[in-house]
C-alpha cells in the first residue's frame, strides 16, 4: 500500500510514495544487564500505615535458559522472562541470589483486585516472545534498579510516586493477560477503581475529601462511584476514613509522643479531636491517647510522669 506524503519544509512541495506494511509494530525493547544478583530491589513502599496485603515478587532472567526453583519445582527461564509470586518457598530466596536473575518486591496493595490471582496460582511464568506486555515490564523493573548499591540500600529509582504506581498498573495488567481475563469491562472497571485510589491516596489531608468530590474530580457521577465500590471490601466513604486513620496511626507511631493528637488529626482532614477519637476506637480497640501512651519514648514518658506527681504549683 502507498500512500502520498506532502513536505512543507520548504517553498516547492514534494510528493513521496511511501510503502506502508501493516502491522505496525514498535521493535522490541532492549533488556538492560546487571553484572550480578545482590538480593531483592523493593520497586515502590505500601502507602503509610496500610494493613499487610503480601508482596508480589518477581524475577527476570538476565540470561538463559536458567532453572529457577520455586517450591520445589524447577521452571526454565529464558533471556527477558518473567516469573511472578507471591510465595515463594523457604528455600527459593538464597537459590535466587546466586542465579543470573534480577529480583523485585512490589507490594500487593497496589495490584488491587490481580493481587488475588496471584494466591489462586502461586507461580505465574511470563514468555517475553508471547507477551509484549510482559517484555515491557521487564524492561521498566529492570531499567529502574538503583546499581550496584549492596543490600539493603537498593532501591527502585520510581520511588512512591506516579512511576512507581504505573509499575504497579503494567505488573497488575500483566498478571490479568496471564490469568485469561478478557479486556472489557472487567478492565475497565479495575482501572477506574485504580484511579480512585490513587485520587484518595494524594489527597487523604484535604478535609473536603468525600465520595462527591472524588467523582466530580474523576468525572463520573456519584452512582457510577458507587457501583464501581459494590465489589470492593470498602466503600469510598469508609475507604477514606479507613486511610486517614491508618496514616495518623503510624504518624503516632513515629512521633512517639512528641506530637498532640490533636493536630495530628486536623493534619489529616479529621473535624474535631473529638470525632477522631471515637472512629480511630472503633477501628483500632483504643484510644489515640492510649496508642501514643503505649508508643511513647520513654524518656517523654518519664518526663510526663515526674510533672503529673511534682506538688501543685511546682509543675
């Protein structure tokens, strides 16, 4: 097929018959090496506080064909393939620090709803030369190890924000193409979800964070929010609360008491002390005052007991 291309760079234009093949198809990516295997690259941390989801962890052959263990059973890995898990067995991790494969960690808590294919099959092997989508993660994961850093400096140069959670898209879409899901509406759904997540999550502070605001920010009506939620654990309205209260606990945690709880919930877009008290009770079986208490440096701790017994007006 031909078709005719018209040049406007200079003041005579220029007919070219061009031949034009389809498919057009982007060459495949190079795969970056590493020199050797240093123990696991963390790609992204789980956001402040969340609750324990697992860890997705996934291995690339740098070369091959390499056998690589996993409980119990020995899969054969070529130059670029993926096997991804998320159990791996007792003995796997020190077999995998002495083969020719690059290891990562992501936390399951980005993959949403995929994070649940990978405990229904514990070991999912990714052909680069059938999965271009495959090829591509490998490619990304790989490109972002921080170097030759011993463990446990390295890192993945995505760090937590946008890159490190589009990471998490490509690996939890790779794991839906290897489960069979069809791209639809069940895609379509899962990534909306994604979006409101990750709306939630850069705007946990904001007090008018609410289920309106999210869908008018996303462009969606609040009904369609809701639908989207009927299948999630939580509903965007206790999501939210669920998060801030996750997020000013581990604030808690770290402060140590040096912190008023006061202003850790007006940080995070609570109302009143009061308000935040009551849901962080329900939610965690104490009080902020008692989870600070119980989390407190102990030289505060001594400090605030010896003001509590010194005599009145000597305080």
């Amino acid at each position: 097929m031909t078709a005719p291309l018209r040049s406007t760079a200079c003041a005579h234009p220029r007919t070219i018959e061009v031949e034009v093949t389809a498919p057009l198809l982007l060459p495949a990516p190079a795969l970056p090496t590493v020199d050797t295997a240093r123990g696991p690259v963390d790609i992204v941390p789980a956001p402040p506080g969340a609750r324990p989801a697992g860890t997705a962890h996934v291995l690339i052959a740098r070369s091959g064909p390499v056998k690589v263990p996993h409980r119990g059973v020995q899969h054969t890995l070529h130059r670029g393939d993926l096997l991804v898990t998320a159990a791996p067995g007792p003995g796997d991790p020190p077999h995998w620090d002495r083969l020719p494969i690059s290891w990562f960690r992501f936390p399951a808590f980005w993959l949403g709803a995929s994070a649940s294919e990978l405990t229904r099959r514990p070991t999912i092997v990714v052909d680069v030369e059938r999965s271009y989508l495959g090829r591509l993660t490998g490619s990304l994961l790989l490109a972002s190890d921080s170097g030759d850093l011993p463990a446990p400096e390295r890192h993945s140069v995505l760090g937590g924000g946008r890159l490190g959670r589009i990471a998490g898209d490509m690996l939890s879409s790779l794991i839906d193409e290897q489960a069979g899901h069809r791209e639809g509406e069940h895609d379509l759904r899962r990534g909306q979800v994604a979006r409101v997540r990750v709306h939630i999550e850069e705007r946990l502070a904001d007090p008018g964070l609410c289920a309106r605001s999210v869908a008018h920010a996303l462009g969606m009506s609040s009904r369609h929010l809701h639908r989207l939620f009927e299948a999630e654990e939580l509903s965007v309205a206790r999501l939210i609360r669920r998060r801030r209260l996750e997020v000013c606990r581990a604030e808690l945690l770290r402060a140590r008491g040096r912190v008023t709880v006061a202003s850790v919930a007006q940080r995070w877009g609570f109302a009143s002390s009061a308000h935040f008290s009551r849901v962080f009770r329900e939610a965690f079986g104490m009080s902020p005052r008692q989870w600070q208490h119980q989390n407190a440096d102990p030289a505060l701790s001594a400090e605030g007991d010896a003001e509590t017994s010194s005599p009145a007006g000597l305080s």
